[in-house]
C-alpha cells in the first residue's frame, strides 16, 4: 500500500482549512503558519495573531470586564487564546516559536502579562477569551488563576486545580503510582501529616529507617515542594560515602559533591527514594495531548554535575525512541493530571532483556526547546485541538491519529453534517478505516573500503609461542583457531610480528626470490597494516590457524604446533561518503514513502504514540554507522553519528542472522550450487548473441529470466570478457609499478620501513595525508599498498596451470575499480578497467 495522499483546499473555510482529497480528515494547511516572520524582540518569532491584552486597553485597564479586542470591542470569529503565565515563561522562545505558528485567521493570543496578573483584580483580566493556556511557575498566583477560570467559565488547555498537587511530590507519587505508572521506591516523611505514621527518622552508616521503612544509600532526598530543586544524593560507606547536592543550573553546574556530608536534613519534609540505575542518562519527556511526545536524552544532573552544551550554549539532548511502555505512561500522565502539555521526567532500567521506566518527576507545562519540528508538531497538534474544542466543524482529523490513512470516504462535508460530529466522533470514524499498519525496510551499508586480507604461513618461533599463549586452551598442541578483535591482544600481536620483523631480518641475504625475504616482506605488511592506525578494536581482525605440529613418533599424538598461517583482514569501513549516502537515503526514503502526509508525515507519526520505530543492525561496524546515518536522514535528525547510534540503534543477537544465511544450510547449499553452475557457465567460449534460443534456454532458462539474459548480452562472450578484465588488470599493475618506480624508491621504502609510513591519527581518520612523493591516496594508503591490493585479486582471479577464472573474485575486482574510482581518480590510469 502506497500511503499518496494530495492536499486540496477547501474554499469554504475561511482559506486556512485544506482536506484531504475526498477523505473525512481536514487537516490544518502547514503553509498557514507563520514560520518565516521576522521576530519583533530579540531573537523570538513575531507571533501575527497577538496583542498584548494591557497595551491594547491602555488607560482602560482597570475597568470592569475589558474585550480582547481592546477599544475596538468587536467579536471577529477568531478563536481568542489567552496565554496566562508569568512573562518568563509567556515571552519565551519556545512559547514564542509555537504561538508564532498559529494561523492569524483562526487564532487571537492574548497576552495577560506580568502587571495584569500580579496586579490587577480579575474582574480587569479578558472577558472573552475562549481557550486558556495558565500554568503556574514561581511567583504565579494559582488561586487567583482559578478564580479567573470559574468567572469566565474558559477552556482550559492545562487544568489548574490539578496543578495544585504538581506543587507536592508526594501528590503526585500518589497520583503516578494509582495511574499504575512505576516510581522509585520511596518513602514520605512528612512534618505536616500528609499521610504520614509519624516522623521518626532512624539514621545509620548506610541507611535511614522512617518511621520503621528502610532505604539504603544511595537514595535521594527530594523537597516536598516541587518548586524546591535543592536535591540530595547520599552515597554508601563502600562507595566513599559523602552526598551530592543537585541545583538548578548556575552557568554550566548542576550539581557539586560534598565528600563530609553523610546526614540528612533535618529542616523541613523531604522524600526519600532508592536511587535508580541509569547509566547517566535521564530521559525528558514532553507531551503535547495524550497522543504526542517528544522524548530526549540529557546527561543527569548526578553523574559530575557539569552541564554539556553544544557550541549555541545549549544543554546537549540526545534523540529517544520511546518504548511503548513509555507511551502508555505519558498518555496515563496527559489524562490523569489533566495537562495537554505536560513535561515530565523518566528513569530508564535495563533490566535483563527489557527496559522499565521509572517517573521521577511531573513538571506540568513544558515545552520542549529548539526543536523546529517540536514546534511545527506543537502548533499543528494546539490548532487541532482547540478547534476540535470550539470549532468543531472546521475539524475533520486529528494528525496524531491519521498520518497514513489512505482509503478515505467521500463524505458530506456540509457544515451540518461534520459539525454534528463531536471530536471522538471524527476519531472513531477515522479508526475504522485501513490503515497502513507496519513498513520493513532493509538497507545494506554505504561505500566502503575494500575488505583486505593478507595470509602466510609461518614457523617464526615468536608468533607460534603468540598463538600459544592466547589460544583457548592455552596449550601447546593447540588445535582451535584463535580469533583476535580486541585492542590488547592485538597491540600483542603487533609487538610479535614486529620482533619477527626484526630477527627475520638479521643476517639474511639480499636474495629476494628466497623463502625468508618473501616471508619478511609478508611481516612488514602486515606490521605496516597494524601500525598504520591506532588499534582500537574496532577495524582488524586476525585469524591463526594451526597447521603443523611436532608429533610423538611412537603415538602419533600432537605434541606442539610448529607451522601456523596468520590471516590479517582489514578494510571494509564506512567511508564518509558511504555515511552520506545513508544519510541522503533515509531523508530520500522519507520524502518518496510518505510523501507529504497531512500533518506532517513520518516525522510526527515518529513522535505518536500510536507508532513505533525500531532500527536494528549486524554487529558489523560499516552496518551499525550506516543505520545510524540513515536514522539522522530519516528522522532528520542533528549532530554526529555516535550518539544516533548509542541512542537509536539495536544492536540485537536476535537480529545478526536476519540477513546472513551462512548459517542456513538449506540456503547455503543453494547458494553454492548456484555459484558452481555460475563459474562453469561464466568460463564458456560461447558468444551469447550469436547463439541459438536452445543453447540460451539451456544457458540460463527461460526468457523470463531477464536480468541474466540483459546481463550476458552486454557481455556477449563471458571468457573472453574475463580475459579482458584480466588483462586490463594486468596493464593497470604495469601502470602501477611505472608509478612506483617513479616515486624513487621511497614508496617501497616508507612501506617497508616503521615509522616511514603516513599514518591517520585514527581509524576514523579523513585521509588527508599524502601517501609519498607527491601522491595522495584516500586515508593514507600508500602506493605500493594499493598495488598489493591489485596484485592480490590479479593473481587469483586466473589459474595458467588449470586455465581456470575463479568467478568469485569478480565482486571483490568490482569492489577495487569502484573505491579507487571514487577515492583515488586523481591516479588517472591510462587502462580502462573501470
Ligand atoms: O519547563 P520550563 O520550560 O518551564 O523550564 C524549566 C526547565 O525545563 P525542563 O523542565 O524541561 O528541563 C529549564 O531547563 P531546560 O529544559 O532549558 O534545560 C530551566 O532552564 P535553565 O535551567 O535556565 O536551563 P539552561 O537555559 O541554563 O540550559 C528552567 O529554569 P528557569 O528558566 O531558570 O526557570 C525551568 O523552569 P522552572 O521549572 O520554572 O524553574
Ligand atoms: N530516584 C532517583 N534515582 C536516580 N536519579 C534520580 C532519582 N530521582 C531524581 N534523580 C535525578 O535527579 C534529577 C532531578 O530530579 P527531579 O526531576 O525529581 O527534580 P527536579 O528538581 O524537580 O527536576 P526538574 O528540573 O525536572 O524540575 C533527575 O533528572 C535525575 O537525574
């Protein structure tokens, strides 16, 4: 199912109302709101819809019952929203941002004010305001909030009488844990009774007993007073004990240790929970409606109290999938403190396989900051909202619900007919219809280095005392191959091959077609390759494989192995193109899949809850930053690629073989048939174009089989098209060893010698360095080394002595012409390989 959807608009609303091609759902027009004003203040967006409520009376203020519309005193059909908060928190950016979006022919704001509020009875504050944004914050006078709501009888987007108890955090503990929502284990000791047994406090070393309940250390001490974020942290004697006390940010602190402090307050009521396990991380969470969040990873305050920012001087956030658990908690949250936008905090657990979620924490009103795509997803969800509120005629759809409908109804969109529909009415219309329910995409990782591998046989008394010592078993006769990764034993395995280096070299002639300079050369390869980058672990693998061993002439039994082949592979990492091709992939995939969606797509449908998104990799490092490429494409979202990959991909067991049959022998034994039948046929004298439509039948099948036939007619006689591509190999070699030999010998040299070769900083590193003698080659590799790598599927590729191609070398002959032709074309070969 192809989710197409187009925009029409609809001349009856007022122009700022579009719906969805024949469907019950309208959807607010995005290019209605206003994003590209400039900003009256500062750097805060104009917001055309608004005025401020004291400027527009003026001299009036102070008259009974004022109009929103000022000395004008007239009803102009625009919903009037009256934004009642503290100006620190009415004249934010975000605030601003969100506002700013709202479409000036649906929507008045009105801006109360600080002097309003604070100062003048509510009989002075608008008449006529339809929905209220009000939300306390310090200094907010709640009660008087409240008062104004029950004169005026207006809409309120956040419930104030609710957020009474948001003021409390056992309230809201109690309200959280009787939603079924989990909470840190805690316990209240309350001076002023809230259902308190008493107030007996127990103090010890390592815990605290209240009124009978223990809590070990490390627990938190958090104000009664949500307001209050003097929190504490007491750590256990056996973690050095002393006590961290957190704080709203000052500058870049969060928090400072105190290594003396091991008792509690004693001045006030304070809750005492178990601190929970995060890793570091907190996930912050913010919802617009009971459909919608948006979720972000920070740095808790706990872990060394400094506050990351980035270069804007913003506190670093990294991007959150939520779980659906998660969903389900912020939907629980939305209904049950009755706050539309309500920001809270989560304490994420991996506990065995699954995550479980702890709220710590329920702020109330809370917008999310700098996130355009927050905003634009705020603004829509706001509109639809409150015209589903007040105008509900002008609503079909809600876009946290009906993303990817596709077959939609024509249905009566009179007036009478929709407006005669409440909100749940549209939902559970829209419901019924299909839905596109899950999309599977798979994607191979971006361009890459070619995978390299360098093999030799050895009885180098260092290396088999190497392989000895690290083998599992740690014997001597050994017979399991060993596999090394890992940093340290591959820093091991450099020093060996390097003091084999070195005791090869001593002594010997300068006989190069001799046995022990072959083998030299092969060392100082791959000392070159080890050397070449700092080992991390991460882009070299070994194998060693014994293959002789002394053996006891009476039993026959394997006493120790004497002759090992060491197999270096390396190469295979993502380059920075291949990472941005995955990045152009995932917005490409975005763009052509859901192709403006109404209410936004993809992007939002990310951020409902009725959706989910999982990414999942091999463990395969080109393949695990490829999915994260894609993810920030995909997800637009910003910054590097390592915390997309911390933060969104999945490295799962379950998910490694998905795609690699190598364990499957009923695929593999396919596999290689077809491989076998491949290399016979491939190998034929035969020219496909001139041949009879029997032979071809025979060749490959039927006419059906396009994509061979396509294939064999390009290639016309598949010998002889080896034989070319060998021989143009072959031209590209001699090529090659002209260069070589142009650079003087130092190319060879700098190859052979240590420290002589150009090295990246890092694994990561761009490949800015020049190779040697004038020739730059991508990430460092040296001319001599990319001969090598020619060399090396050169002189497999084709057997003389069996007259024979090995047909399994075409991809990696491929793999070498595309690299070099996107990485090196500076080399400018004469052969026409490519
Ligand atoms: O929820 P909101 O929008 O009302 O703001 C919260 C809080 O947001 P949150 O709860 O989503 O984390 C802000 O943290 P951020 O999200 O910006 O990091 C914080 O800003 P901050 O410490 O200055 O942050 P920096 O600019 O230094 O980074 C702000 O403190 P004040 O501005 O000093 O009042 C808080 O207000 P309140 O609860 O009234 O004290
Ligand atoms: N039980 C706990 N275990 C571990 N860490 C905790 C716990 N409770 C709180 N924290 C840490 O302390 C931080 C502050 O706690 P909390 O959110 O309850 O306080 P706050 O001052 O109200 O914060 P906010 O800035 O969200 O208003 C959390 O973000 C989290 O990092």
């Amino acid at each position: 199912m192809t989710p197409t959807t187009t925009l029409k608009s609809d001349a009856s609303s007022s122009g700022t109302v579009s719906t969805l091609g024949g469907s019950s759902s309208v959807a607010v027009k995005r290019s209605s709101f206003k994003k590209d004003k400039k900003p009256k203040k500062e750097s805060n967006p104009f917001i055309p819809a608004a005025i401020d409520y004291a400027d527009s009376l003026g001299a009036g203020l102070g008259t009974a019952g004022g109009s929103v519309e000022g000395g004008e005193h007239h009803i102009d059909g625009r919903i009037q929203l009256g934004i009642c908060a503290m100006d620190k928190k009415a004249r934010s950016k975000p605030m601003a941002e969100i506002l700013s979006r709202l479409d000036e022919t649906l929507f008045r704001v009105v801006f109360f004010g600080d002097d309003l509020i604070l100062n003048h009875p509510i009989d002075d504050w608008p008449s006529n305001i339809d929905v209220l944004i009000a939300f306390y914050s310090k200094g907010y006078p709640l009660t008087k909030a409240k008062e104004y709501v029950k004169l005026r009888n207006v809409y309120l987007l956040n419930d104030l009488n609710m957020q009474s108890k948001l003021q409390d955090r056992r309230k809201v503990y109690d309200m959280l844990e009787a939603s079924g929502i989990d909470v840190p284990r805690h316990v209240f000791l309350s001076l002023d009774n809230y259902k308190s047994t008493g107030t007996h406090v127990e103090e010890y070393d390592d815990h605290i007993e209240i009124n009978g309940v223990s809590i070990h250390k490390p627990f938190v001490e958090k104000p009664i007073d949500a307001d209050d974020h003097n929190i504490a942290i007491y750590y256990p004697t056996s973690a050095g004990g002393g006590c961290k006390k957190l704080f709203r940010k000052i500058g870049n602190r969060s928090s400072e240790f105190y290594p003396d402090i091991s008792e509690i307050r004693r001045d006030g009521s304070y809750v005492y929970e178990e601190f929970v396990e995060t890793q570091g991380t907190d996930v912050k969470m913010y919802t617009v409606g009971p459909d919608y969040g948006h979720a972000e990873a920070r740095k808790s305050p706990t872990v060394d109290g400094k506050v990351q920012r980035n270069a804007d001087g913003k506190e670093l956030r990294f991007p959150v999938i939520l779980t659906r658990s998660e969903k389900e908690i912020a939907r629980r949250i939305v209904v049950q403190f009755k706050q539309f936008v309500c920001g809270f905090d989560l304490l994420r657990v991996q506990e065995g396989h699954s995550v479980v979620s702890y709220c710590c924490d329920v702020n109330g009103f809370s917008f999310v900051k700098n996130s355009r795509k927050y905003y634009d997803d705020c603004a829509q969800i706001l509109t639809e909202h409150m015209l589903a509120v007040m105008k509900p005629g002008q609503l079909l759809g809600f876009s946290t619900l009906d993303p990817l409908l596709t077959e939609v109804d024509n249905v009566d969109l009179t007036e009478h007919s929709v407006s005669s529909l409440n909100p749940l009415h549209h939902v559970a219309r829209m419901l019924r219809q299909e839905e596109l329910r899950c999309v599977i995409a798979v994607v191979r990782h971006g361009d890459r280095t070619p995978k390299e591998k360098l093999k030799m046989n050895t009885k180098e008394p260092i290396i088999l005392q190497y392989f000895i010592d690290n083998s599992v078993d740690k014997m001597e006769n050994s017979t399991k191959d060993l596999k090394v990764k890992a940093k340290g034993p591959m820093v091991d395995f450099l020093a060996a091959v390097q003091s084999a280096t070195s005791s090869s070299a001593d002594g010997k002639d300068d006989d190069d077609t001799s046995e022990n300079n072959k083998l030299l050369w092969k060392f100082k390869h791959m000392r070159d390759i080890l050397e070449r980058w700092k080992i991390s672990g991460l882009t070299r693998k070994l194998q060693i494989k014994p293959r002789k061993f002394d053996t006891d002439p009476d039993t026959g039994e394997k006493l120790r192995c004497k002759e090992v082949q060491l197999i270096l592979k390396w190469g295979g990492d993502l380059t920075k193109l291949g990472e941005n091709q995955a990045i152009k992939l995932g917005k490409q995939f975005r763009q052509e899949i859901y192709p403006d969606a109404p209410g936004g797509g993809i992007l939002r449908l990310h951020s409902t809850f009725r959706h989910d998104l999982k990414i999942k990799t091999s463990d395969e490092g080109r393949v695990m930053k490829t999915a994260a490429a894609f993810a920030k494409g995909l997800l637009e979202l910003e910054g590097e690629i390592p915390p997309i990959l911390v933060s969104l991909v999945h490295k799962e067991k379950g998910s490694m073989h998905m795609l690699d049959p190598s364990g499957d022998k009923d695929v593999k034994l396919e596999l290689d048939e077809c491989k076998e039948k491949l290399s016979k046929n491939l190998q034929q004298d035969i020219d496909w174009r001139a041949m009879t439509e029997e032979d071809r039948f025979r060749l490959v099948g039927p006419p059906q089989v396009t994509s061979l036939r396509d294939a064999l007619a390009k290639i016309g006689n598949p010998r002889k098209t080896l034989q070319m591509i060998y021989e143009t190999m072959g031209t590209l070699i001699e090529e090659l060893e002209v260069m070589l030999m142009g650079c003087g010998s130092s190319d060879e040299k700098a190859a052979v010698e240590p420290g002589g070769i150009p090295k990246g900083d890092s694994e990561e590193d761009g490949g800015n360095d020049a190779a040697l003698s004038g020739v730059k080659l991508y990430k460092g590799e040296t001319l001599l080394e990319l001969t090598e790598r020619w060399r090396f599927i050169h002189k497999r590729l084709y057997d003389k002595e069996t007259d024979t191609f090995d047909l399994t070398r075409i991809p990696d002959v491929l793999d070498n012409v595309r690299f070099d032709v996107l990485h090196n074309p500076h080399l400018g070969f004469n052969c026409n390989i490519a």
